[in-house]
C-alpha cells in the first residue's frame, strides 16, 4: 500500500486559511461550522507537530 | 635539428626552436601568477584582450579571452594574473591568460566601479528585475564553502528557526583563483535541477581582496541570469558587493540570510495557540447566533399563540353573549310563559280545544290548567 504523502508546512497554512476564511463568513449553519472548528484544530495540531520534529536535511552536491 | 660542423652545438629550426622551448616552458612553468600594473589595454572585436603587465623595471606581454576579465580593466590598474607563457610562432612571447583580477584597495575598487556602471547602464541592478524571494522555501540551493563559518552560520540558525527544509548545498572556495569558476559553476548547475525554490550565495566578511569575487562580472552575471531567484549575503563589514545589487534579495551575513528566508518557529507556535482560541471563538460565535435565533424563534411563537388566545377569548366572550340573549328562560323572567299540551309546545290557539289540560310553565316553576275557551 502506498504512504500518505506527508504534506509540507505551507499545504497544511493553505488549508488552515481555508477553513479559517471559511468559518468567518456569517452564513453557515452550525454543523458546518462545527465540522470546520475541529479541522481546524487538526490541521493546527498537525503544524504544531510539524514544527515541534521537522528536521532539515542537508545534501552535499558533488562536484 | 642538426649540429654544426667540428662543434657540439644544437642548431635548431625557428620552428623547432618555437617547439623545444614551449615544451621546456611547459614543464618548468605550466601556469605563473604574475601581480603588476596593466599597461597598453586593447580590446579585439569584443572577445579578444591584449595588455602588457609592468612593474618599474619589466614589462611582459598578456593575451586571453575577454571572459578571463574580471570586467571592464583600465590602465594603471594593480592585477593578479594566472596565465601559461607561450612562445608564439609568429607574434613573440605573451603569457596566456587563464584569470585576471584586481588587487589593492584602490584596483579593486576601480574595477567594481567599472563593472557596476556597465552594468548599471545594462539595466542589469533594476529593481523591475528582482523576483519575489520564497518565504518558507521547501529546498534551498546553497553555494558557499563547507568549511566556512559562513555555512555553519547559515545551517545552524536555519535549524534553530525551522524545520523540514531540504539544503541542496555546492561546495565551492569563495576567495582566491577558483572562486569565479567554482561559483558560476554551481549556480549553473543548481539552476539545472527543478526543486531548489531560492538559491542562497554567500560567505562572511573578509577584506576588499578577499571579497573581490563577488565583483566580478561572471558571478554578477550568473547571478542575475539564474533562473532561480537569488539571495546573496557576503559579509557585512565593506560596502555592498555587486553580486549582492544584482540578486533577488541581500542580507548582511549568512545568518541573516537564513532568518529572511523562514519564519522563527517559537512564535509561529505561540501564533498557532492564537488561531487555536480564534478557532474556538469563531465557533462559539456561530453557536451564540443559533441561540439567538432559536429564542427570537420561541419568542414570535409566544407572540403568535398569545395573539391566537385572545382571538379565542373574544370569540367565545360574543358567543356567550348571544348565547345568552337566546335563552328562553331570560324570557321568562322577563313575565312570559310557555304553554304546552299532549301534543307539545303550543304555538297557536288552533291547537286548542275546550276542555283540553294544559301545562304552563313560568320562570320558577309551572301550574296545570284546563281550556274554558277558544276565541
């Protein structure tokens, strides 16, 4: 079975945004926006993850 | 070659004489670096250069390719020359040109002004030019040497920022006669790959030789000809290199550079707390605007069955009402009686007959009686 591509930093800002923006618009019943809160607040613990074990890796170039 | 008649003496051709010494030339001096003051510059259909290399006492020919240049050169300027010496067949001696670069303060700083007003009037410094740099690249094509402080400087605070950054990085010497070739190189050869997003060049300070590198027209061009945007950060102690006005972005040093390119992670984190009560907030927002539409709901309802009882109220009041004016025995009181015989309520005198009992009822109770007459 193939892995679920791990996705980057900026991916998972994208999505916040998303559902962020989305949350702010007055017109949404509530089940949507419950359904929006939790997410959320996946989409931020996954970041805080991220930056809490992201490693950089460094490659040598050969000349 | 031949030797001459009763004596050991080699008698060569030019030709072979040209080729002998050459040969000789090779092996005792591959390549010379010489340090002088140019002399008798002159430029050959834009691709080759000539000039002569003096001091007070000597003066040799030069010759090369105008790409050897480290820019525009003029007459008077201190350079430092790698070059093989060749005896041409035909032309003389001259020492083939592999580098040229300015040496001294004043040459360096001559030659920098040189390059930096062709340049100029090339367009090549717009700030139309510049790129916006990524923030929070993905892959960063680092060109710096791998024993500089530099590159410790530029890994370590980057590690200490973020996190999750691939470094692809090319080693190369960033001062000395291999510095132009190794960095022109490695931005070229970073260009040819697809996931370096911002290509960082830099090393820290150093003095106006040590730096000269930056301010030559091959890494200027490269640099501005890379089709990967550039931040180049060379150290921040003289005045700023060339290189660095023909990139995307500067910064001062190799720290620098690694804070301008991600976001610090301590605060992202305290950020993401914030999100995390904005989150929560934004839902008890939109819980409270339920709420208050459910109770504006109860409250029309209220209004609604309050309006529907007083409906009922009035309705059943004039019922009564009427109700009560059809009750007979409001008549009754009022001194009229009812009549009623076998045949029930009687309503007319042909009903009756003499001698017929009757029965009449009053409002407190009733009296038996018979018919005398009928008129």
């Amino acid at each position: 079975m193939a892995t679920k591509k791990q996705k980057s930093y900026k991916e998972l800002q994208d999505e916040l945004d998303a559902v962020l923006a989305e949350l702010r618009s007055s017109e949404l019943d509530i089940d949507k926006a419950l359904d929006l809160y939790k997410q959320g607040q996946k989409l931020i613990s996954e970041l805080e993850d991220y930056l809490s074990h992201a490693k950089n890796e460094i490659e040598q170039l050969k000349s | 070659m031949c030797y001459s008649e009763g004596m050991d003496e080699m008698v060569f051709t030019p030709t072979e004489f040209v080729g002998v010494l050459n040969q000789t030339l090779d092996y005792a001096y591959p390549v010379v670096s010489l340090q002088g003051e140019l002399a008798n510059v002159r430029v050959s259909r834009s691709k080759w250069v000539y000039f002569d290399i003096k001091d007070d006492t000597a003066s040799v020919k030069c010759f090369g390719t105008v790409y050897v240049l480290p820019g525009p050169v003029e007459e008077g300027m201190m350079v430092r020359i790698s070059a093989s010496p060749r005896l041409h067949p035909l032309y003389n001696f001259s020492l083939n040109l592999q580098s040229v670069r300015a040496v001294g303060e004043g040459s360096l700083k001559r030659a920098a002004d040189l390059l930096a007003e062709k340049l100029m009037k090339e367009g090549l410094f717009e700030e139309s030019r510049k790129r916006p740099v990524p923030y929070a690249p993905q892959t960063i094509g680092l060109i710096t040497s791998k024993e500089s402080a530099a590159y410790h400087d530029f890994v370590k605070i980057l590690n200490e920022r973020w996190g999750g950054v691939r470094i692809i990085h090319h080693d190369v010497q960033v001062q000395g006669e291999q510095a132009v070739t190794d960095i022109v190189q490695a931005i070229e050869r970073l260009n040819q790959l697809s996931d370096p997003e911002v290509l960082v060049i830099t090393r820290g300070g150093g003095s106006a030789d040590d730096l000269s590198a930056f301010n030559t027209e091959q890494i200027v061009r490269a640099v501005a000809a890379s089709r990967i945007p550039t931040l180049v950060a060379i150290g921040h102690e003289v005045d700023m290199s060339l290189a660095e006005m023909a990139a995307d972005l500067r910064a001062s040093t190799p720290s620098n550079a690694a804070q301008m390119l991600t976001p610090d992670k301590m605060q992202t984190l305290a950020q993401l707390k914030i999100q995390r009560s904005t989150l929560a907030d934004m839902v008890v927002a939109h819980v409270q605007t339920s709420q208050a539409a459910i109770a504006e709901a109860g409250k029309t309802m209220r209004h609604l069955l309050d309006q529907a009882y007083t409906i009922a109220d009035q309705t059943f009041m004039s019922q009564r009402t009427l109700l009560e004016a059809l009750n007979p025995e409001a008549a009754l009181k009022r001194g009229y009686s009812v009549i009623r015989s076998d045949k029930g309520v009687i309503r007319s005198v042909s009903q009756l007959t003499p001698g017929d009992p009757i029965s009449i009822t009053l409002h407190d109770g009733s009296a038996k009686a018979t018919i005398n007459e009928v008129q």
